[in-house]
C-alpha cells in the first residue's frame, strides 16, 4: 500500500517537472483507473494491485524516456525521441485494457480524447514511438506481475479454535478473504516476510492485558475509525490522498526556497 502511494507521489512529481502535457496526460488517465476501480467495485487488495501495476506502467515508461530514476522493473530503452504524454498514453491504455477488458471502450474513447489533446504536435513519429514505447512498458509490467502468485489457489481454511487465530465472524462466517496477499511477490520487498514484526504477547500474559486497557482507555474517535478506513478504502482513495500531499510538497519545497533565499539577502553586509 505504501508502495502504491509512493509510486503515485513520484509519478506526479516526476511528470509534473517533464512538463505541463505529460502532467496533464497522466493526471486523465490517473482519473481514468479511478473511474475503471469504481466500475468494477474490486475489493481493496485487488485495487491496490491494479493501481500499482498502472502507476509502474506509467512511471517507467516516462522514466524511460527521461532515464532520471531507478526504473521499477523495465529498463530505460525509450527510442529517440519519443513523446512522454504519448508514452503515458500508451501505458496506461496497455494496462488498463488488459486489467479491465470489459471496458475497453471507455478506454477507447479516452484515448481518442488523449490523442486529440497532444495530436498537435508536427512531429507525429514522436508520438508514434512514444505510444509504442509506453505499450511495451506496459506489457513488460503485466508479464511480470503475471506470475506474482495473485491467483494462486490456496487449500481451504481450516480455523482450529485456538485463541489468537482467525476464525469466522456472524453474519456470514465466510471464509477468509485474499489470503494470497501473504506469499505474494511483494513490489519493494526482497519477500513477504523481510521485516515480520515480533510475534504479540501471549493473550494471558500481563503485557496483553495492559495492552488491552491502554486501547480501551486511548482510543480516540480518530484511532478506532482508521482500522475501518483501511480495511473499507481502495487504491483510488490512496491515489487520491497522495497526489495533493506531493502537489504540497513541491510547494513546501519552493517556499523553503525563496525563504532561504530571503535570508542569505538579510544576511549580507551593509554597504
């Protein structure tokens, strides 16, 4: 999930300082994966995977043009000039319509939309190498999450009583959900369990009581929301958090910046 977020921060900082149409570009077709998420009503792990596949579809396909950063899976290999806007075109488009094939026609006409809004510029090889480009990122992302273990087919749940393991919940007491999400391939990780956490205390131990009484006594309006809040929210909701935290960063930095700026101007000597 973080991953995600930040994939979207940089993707938005990285095409925001490749200029104003590749910005645009990927913000349209940003709104386009929100729209094709709240379509198909995915749970949010699934929403959380899609979104990043795009983001890294996207990322790549502008960083392989731009060749800035650590790429996250494809290698810069962008031909001569080739267009970024038509590179985030063209991946995003890839992904989505691989993702979401019943909406291919909603990505049609986005598309066109696309093309019309950066179809002005005289050099068209441009554009043809860039949508190119950004469909061979795109398939490079898919093929590789392919095998990410999303669809594997666990053995069924077998809940055994014992207190501090799942067990089914009323009304429907189903069987848990996404469990494939534990073994995954993991996005930034070298495998699922890098960083475990130390194991909880035992539920009978003096440690887990207090626990129990400091969440009871703290837990605020804020504190006992945020667990639904991530359990409930999808990708979009995190897409959509993320990107005026990055637009606030960029003008924090510029502020910091022309205060500092101020002050080297106070700090000279009179003359």
């Amino acid at each position: 999930m973080k991953r995600l977020m930040l994939a979207a921060a940089m993707l938005a900082a990285f095409v925001q300082s490749s200029g104003v149409a590749s910005a645009d570009v990927a913000t349209d077709w940003n709104r386009a994966m929100i729209g094709a998420l709240e379509t198909s009503h995915l749970p949010p792990p699934p929403s959380m995977r899609v979104g990043a596949i795009v983001q890294a579809s996207v990322f790549d396909a502008v960083n392989g043009i731009e060749r800035r950063y650590t790429p996250i899976h494809v290698q810069p290999a962008a031909p001569p000039g080739a267009s970024r806007a038509a590179a985030v075109v063209g991946a995003a488009y890839e992904a989505l319509v691989s993702l979401f094939p019943t909406q291919k026609a909603s990505f049609d006409l986005q598309l066109q939309a696309t093309l019309a809004q950066i179809g002005d510029n005289p050099n068209d090889q441009s554009v043809t190498r860039g949508l190119a480009w950004g469909k061979s990122v795109a398939d490079q992302i898919l093929a590789w999450r392919a095998t990410d273990g999303f669809t594997a087919v666990l053995s069924p749940y077998v809940p055994v009583g014992v207190p501090g393991r799942w067990a089914p919940t009323p009304p429907l007491f189903g069987p848990p959900l996404f469990r494939q999400f534990a073994t995954m391939t993991p996005w930034a990780l070298i495998s699922p369990g890098q960083f475990l956490p130390l194991p909880p205390p035992a539920l009978t131990s003096a440690r887990a009581r207090m626990v129990e009484r400091s969440l009871v006594m703290t837990c605020s309006t804020v504190t006992c929301q945020m667990p639904s809040f991530w359990r409930i929210s999808t990708a979009l909701v995190r897409v959509r958090i993320s990107a005026p935290r990055s637009a606030a960063s960029r003008a924090f930095s510029a502020t910091r910046r022309a205060s500092s700026t101020k002050q080297s101007e106070y700090s000279k000597p009179l003359t």
